[in-house]
C-alpha cells in the first residue's frame, strides 16, 4: 500500500490504519464481523448450524436472510417485512437491489405456484461452448458404464465439480475423474470430454422444490466397498429427499480401508445419519420442525445410538430401488435413466418464469453485480 497522494511521510514512519480498507487480508473477516453485528441489532438470530443464515420470528411470518460475503438473499411470506429489511440495510451500507431473485451466485433460480425450481442451464451450456463440443454426438450416461478410473482438465473438472451441485446425475462422474487432476492422461481427458457430451443429451431437468410438501425425510445410501483399484478404499453415496424435494447428496472416498462390506455399509450409514442430523438442525432453527459441526464422530454406534432414541429406521431395500447406486457406480443407459426418473426432478418447462419470484429478494452491496449401476444386495439400505 501507498499512501494517499500529497501526504508526505517522515522517513522511517508508517502510517496506522484506524479503519479497514478494501484489498487487505483483514478486509473480509472485518466485513463479515460489521455485517453481523447490524443483521444481530435489527434482531436477527444467527443459526449455530449455519452461520450464513440469519433468522427473525414476527407476527407477519418468519424472516430468513443467507448471506454469502456481500450477496444477500431474504426470503420472507410478507412483501413488506422484505422491504423493511432493505430500507434497514441501506441505512446501514451502500447496496444494490437487484429485485427478485432469477440468478444467485452461478443458481438459476424460477418460481411458479406450484413450487421452486433451481437449475444451472447456462453455465452447462458454457462448458459444452468452452470445450468446442457443440457440434459433437450427445452421450447416454456420464461416463462409459464399468470404467474405473495439465491445466485444462483441471479447470474442466473444477468446473463439471461445481455444477454437480445441481446437477445429482453427473456428481459419479466428477468424482471419479477428480481423482486425476494432479497427474491426467489422456483417458481420463476423453472421459471428461464424454461427460460433457452426455451434458448435450441432458433433458433439462431443475431441482424442484414443492410449494405444498410433506416434511418427512428420507435418505438412501450405498457403497461400493474396495472400489478404488490403487487404495482398495470404498466409495458411500447417499441421497435424502424432504417430502418429494431432493435437498441434500453426496459422492466420496472414504479415507480408510474397510475390512468388509458390512464395516463400509456401517460407515456409510454414518455420514449419512451426520447428514440427515445436520438438516433436521437447520429445519429446527427455521421453525420447521449442525451438528456442531459437519464432521462428527462417524462410528458403528453413531447409527445404533440414533436407532434407539428413534431419530432413524434403518430398513431392507431392493437394489432396483437403490437410489444411491447413482452416486456410487458407473451404470448402463437403462439403469441410469430409471434411477434418474426416481430423483423427483421436473422439465423445466413445468416452471414458467414469468413473474419472478415474489417472495424471495436478492441484492448485491457495494455494487457488486452478481446476483447473486446392476446390484440385487438385500443390504441395501434406506433411511427414513
């Protein structure tokens, strides 16, 4: 840093910030901690599950504000307590409102009466534009089924990583080709490409959010125990659906070797009750019905403990029912597009966009302008 024209400083002498400036490794932390200290004194609450969500309970309904640095969404049942929450935080700061919210940090997000959909059409259609493949034959499924698994690969696959946020049928995929980034071949390159392809062929289908739901959940999991033929570690997938809403999944390598099938099944089944706990935290402090963080203790009495008190019924489910085979195995076309029709995804052309959405509003501060596979095992399992 420089000081500011025409001030002259004695050799030797610094000068002392008194406040924080834009630019500074401090900069973000103090924006943070003054961002709070206003939400808090308008009477907000800060979730002890996420700290990005802020809440306040009136007698119009409740509030719920999500901040991601300086992008902001409210979310409220009442037009007029949005409002009141704006004019608030333009007294307090310089921002940006943006309207309702169609497009939130690469989301893009339509609402209708019947529901809430989410989707990243757009930036799939940038990946398909950036690696040439517009004129290229669609692929059927994401990566050829059975296959086991530099600069350009590398942003390729961060970016197919980010859009499996949405996108649940490629979350395998990205998974298995993330494994490659230090070291690519060109095998892995091709199968990169192929996933992009099958983005071709991808019917666009959002993530829909039901307005009448039930709020029962609901988690599926699997695991393909030994899969990584270097590690010999097992691979946990697993899905939880909140009525007919898919909210939450996830594909990982386990970072042990499990000695068995059941050992895995059981690990699996862990961070799968993690998740579930997590959510139905965050469902209490919206009012709906974190662990303390994310990563508790994951042992074989953690489902055991959860079974007793009632919090999980583990049950028995065919594996044509396994909704979590989807993150764990690379599948055939059939069985691939049956478990995908499963996932509670809706055509987008069910959701119009006329109209916007009329009580989520989104705005930006300091003029930022983004708006922001075959298995019959029996032991496969279902939460509920």
């Amino acid at each position: 840093m420089q000081a500011p024209a025409g001030y002259s400083i004695p050799k030797g002498h610094v000068c002392k910030l008194k406040r924080s400036l834009y630019g500074l490794k401090q900069a973000s932390r103090q924006w943070n901690l003054e961002l709070i200290s206003k939400v808090l004194a308008f009477g907000f609450l800060q979730s002890a599950h996420d700290h990005c969500l802020f809440i306040k309970s009136t007698k119009a309904g409740l509030i719920a504000l999500f901040v991601y640095v300086d992008d902001v969404l409210i979310t409220c049942i009442s037009e007029s307590k949005i409002t009141e929450v704006k004019d608030f935080l333009h007294s307090a700061f310089t921002i940006k409102d943006l309207g309702p919210a169609k497009y939130f940090l690469g989301l893009e997000i339509a609402r209708s009466s019947s529901g809430t959909s989410i989707t990243q059409d757009k930036f799939i259609r940038d990946i398909i534009s950036d690696t040439g493949l517009q004129p290229a034959r669609p692929a059927s499924c994401p990566l050829p089924p059975g296959l086991k698994y530099v600069e350009p690969y590398r942003r390729l696959v961060g970016r197919l990583l980010y859009l499996s946020f949405t996108c649940l049928n490629i979350s395998f995929g990205a998974q298995q080709l993330s494994q490659f980034v230090h070291a690519p071949c060109h095998i892995h390159m091709d199968a990169a490409l192929h996933l992009v392809r099958y983005l071709k062929s991808y019917p666009k289908c959002d993530l829909f959010f039901p307005a009448s739901n039930s709020l029962s959940l609901t988690a599926y999991c699997d695991v393909d125990w030994a899969s990584c033929t270097d590690s010999r570690r097992f691979l946990i997938g697993y899905c939880i659906v909140l009525g007919n809403a898919l909210v939450s999944w996830k594909t990982k390598k386990q970072t042990t070797v499990a000695r068995s099938t059941a050992e895995a099944k059981y690990r699996s089944l862990g961070s799968t009750v993690c998740e579930l706990q997590w959510i139905s935290f965050l469902l209490s402090d919206l009012k709906v019905f974190h662990e303390r963080t994310k990563h508790l203790e994951i042992d074989c009495h953690l489902v055991r403990d959860k079974f007793k008190v009632g919090f999980v019924l583990p049950l028995h489910i065919s594996g044509v029912d396994q909704l979590a085979d989807i993150f764990t195995k690379s599948l055939s076309r059939s069985r691939f597009s049956s478990l995908l029709s499963k996932m509670g995804l809706v055509s987008s052309p069910q959701v119009h966009l006329e109209g916007g959405l009329k009580r989520i509003s989104c705005f930006a501060m300091d003029d930022t302008s983004c708006c922001k596979v075959e298995d019959d095992n029996p032991d496969d399992v279902v939460l509920s």
